[in-house]
C-alpha cells in the first residue's frame, strides 16, 4: 500500500464522525506532520467511540501489554483519547478538533515542525474547516463575567461563572491551543492577550494531566484563573450544555476559533451560543466616552468615533459576555436579560450529540455502525 493511500483511509475514518474533516490541499500535509504512514495505517483502524483495551487487543490481535503501551504513546501525542475508568481503560481515535487543533498546542513540540503545523492549520481553519465546523450545532456558548449582569436580575447557575466552577471536582489548566498556534505561525502577530488561561474539567481535566498536556489546579487557581481572563478583555465561553462540560475556554475575538471568523464576515455563527444577556446602559448620562468598552469588545459590536465622542452598538453581534461592562469606570452599562426566549442549552453533551447529528442530516445509526469493531 502506498503511502498517499494509509493517509487516505485515516482521512476516511476520521471523516465519519459528527466533527468534520473537509478536503483541502493542507489536510494530507498536516497528517504528514501528525504521524507516519505507517501509524496513520494503524490508526485508521481504530474507532472514534470508546473500547476497552482488553477488547481492542483482542479484535487487533495485539497482547494486551504492547497495545497499552503502543495506545498510551498515541495518546500522549493527541492522536489517541485515553478515559479511564477506575482499573479499566478505554481509548478512541481522536477527532479533528482534538487532533488538529488543541492537543499539538498544549504540548512542545520541534522548532521547524512546529512552525509548519501552525501555518498549515491556521490556512486549514480559516480557509475550509470553519465553513463547516461552525454551522453545525453550538460548539461555545458565552458565560457572562462575574457581576457584569444587573443586579437585581436572578441568574441561573449554568450562567454565573462562579457557581458553574462549584459543579466540577477536578481542575486543569493548558496553553490557549488558539493563540499558541498563531504566535507560532509567522504569517500572524502575536496576541497581546495571556495564553495559560484554558480551563479542564474531571475526566477530561485528568486526561489533560496525565498526558502530560496541563497541570493540576485547586478552585482558588481556577477563580484565580478567571479574574485574570476578565480583566485581561478575554470572553468566558464553555460547551452549550447544562451539564457534563469539560472545557472552558478563555476567548480572544483576533485567533479563538469561535470567534475569529465572526469579525471577518461580520456575523455571529451558529457555532458560538450566545447568552442569555446582551448589553444595555445602565446609566447613559454617567458614559464619559472613553471609548474603553469599544476598545475591548472582542467581537466589534461597539464602536466608538474619538472625533464626534458618539457610541454605536451593533446588538445582532453582542454575545453577553460582559466583557465591555466588566472594566466601565463609571458603571454606565451592564447585562440586561436578553429580549424573547431564553436560549436553548442540551442538557448533556449527547442530547448535544444528538441535535449536531439532526442538523447536519448525519446518520447516527450509520456512524456508530461504521465505528464499531
């Protein structure tokens, strides 16, 4: 077998999955800098859902020993998913997102490699994997900052960031995958904002940790963590479910993934989730016009004319994430409950699943069936 063609079935099983892996001219050299022909032949034989070890040794025929060993290895590299179990352990294929984007991020790796993967995936991203990535069902939905919302609104505990923190046992912290690969590649200028601020939660928190991709941190470090965030300009944004989120990250509106095509086609995608909150005045006489809340949105939903001292909001892109109304000096704005229905978050990361799947017309029988051993 060729090696274009070992390259072509991991691209076909990476394929099938409800994270896309469209065609273009960066995906086979991205892979090529990913793994080997000859481990691209091997990982496309394993499924992108979970299997015991001792039934994936068994259906390969590899001892047990060597494919823990050969497993462990792939996933310490971001190639493989590793979940444990209490003694049992688990692994699957890796998808794009995961492959691509975020683990080669968090991780060191060699200069000239390096440089290559990020120019590459950036062009991937910008050129050809949004279009897809970003229509599909919602990926990010925006957390308000901490007391950024008017006050004598009740908020619900999926939507304070600080009661959101009490519902995790477990805590990591990684590199920004997002502003680490455009600091890397040269065709971008480093961003201005802090890249040790993405958050990890219980099982993918502890897979983070033990491949060697983050470090633990307390809930002091976590708060911590995300009073640096805000006052840093950056958007609190984590899955769109009520339940079993495993990451928050903290957006940028220049390099984040979510929100870096929304400045270039000026619309907000269906893959960013809005709050429930948008942004209003609190007091419009106290604005002195200092232009700061503009300065700081990261998705330009304000602008500000220096000349004539004049504020315009745009509230078709406002996310609610507060983070204008966080740095006010004069507590002229704050959040306002969002006019209309309250936005609609899955109560879990499958009934997540299960909605992608009903709007991109996959079928999930058909997926899983292609996905088993």
């Amino acid at each position: 077998m060729s090696e274009i063609e070992s390259y072509q079935k991991l691209i076909n099983r990476m394929k099938n999955w409800f994270i896309p892996l469209p065609d273009s001219d960066q995906l086979l050299p991205i892979l090529k800098l990913l793994c080997s022909a000859e481990e691209a032949e091997f990982l496309s034989k394993i499924p992108l859902v979970f299997y015991s070890s001792k039934m994936l040794s068994r259906k390969l025929g590899i001892p047990l020993d060597e494919l823990s060993k050969k497993f462990d290895s792939f996933a310490e590299r971001g190639l493989v998913y590793r979940y444990e179990i209490g003694k049992k352990v688990q692994y699957r294929l890796a998808d794009s997102m995961l492959a691509i984007f975020r683990t080669p991020w968090w991780k060191d790796v060699d200069g000239d490699r390096k440089v290559k993967l990020a120019s590459l995936a950036n062009k991937y991203y910008i050129d050809t994997y949004a279009s897809e990535f970003l229509v599909r069902s919602r990926s990010l939905r925006s957390v308000p900052i901490n007391q950024t919302i008017r006050i004598d609104h009740k908020i619900i505990p999926y939507e304070d960031i600080i009661k959101l923190m009490d519902t995790f046992e477990y805590f990591s912290l990684t590199n920004c995958a997002c502003r680490t690969r455009h600091n890397i590649d040269p065709n971008f200028e480093d961003s201005k904002y802090p890249t040790n601020v993405c958050l990890h939660f219980n099982d993918f928190g502890k897979y983070t940790v033990d491949m060697g991709f983050a470090k633990e941190l307390s809930k002091e470090e976590v708060l911590e963590v995300l009073k640096r965030a805000a006052d840093a300009g950056l958007v609190h944004g984590i899955e769109p479910v009520i339940g079993d989120a495993d990451t928050l990250c903290n957006c940028d509106g220049d390099y984040c993934l979510f929100f870096e095509k929304v400045k270039m086609e000026g619309k907000v995608p269906i893959g960013t989730q809005i709050s429930d909150y948008i942004r209003e005045w609190a007091d419009e006489e106290k604005c002195i016009r200092c232009g700061l809340c503009a300065k700081r949105c990261p998705i330009d939903a304000i602008k500000f004319n220096k000349e004539k001292k004049e504020i315009t909001f745009i509230p078709e892109l406002c996310v609610g994430c507060g983070v204008c109304v966080h740095k006010c000096p004069t507590d002229a704005i704050w959040l306002e409950k969002r006019p209309g229905e309250d936005q609609f978050y899955p109560s879990n990361g499958m009934e997540a699943g299960n909605l992608m799947m009903e709007d991109t017309g996959l079928d999930l029988p058909k997926i899983m069936k292609d996905n088993s051993l």
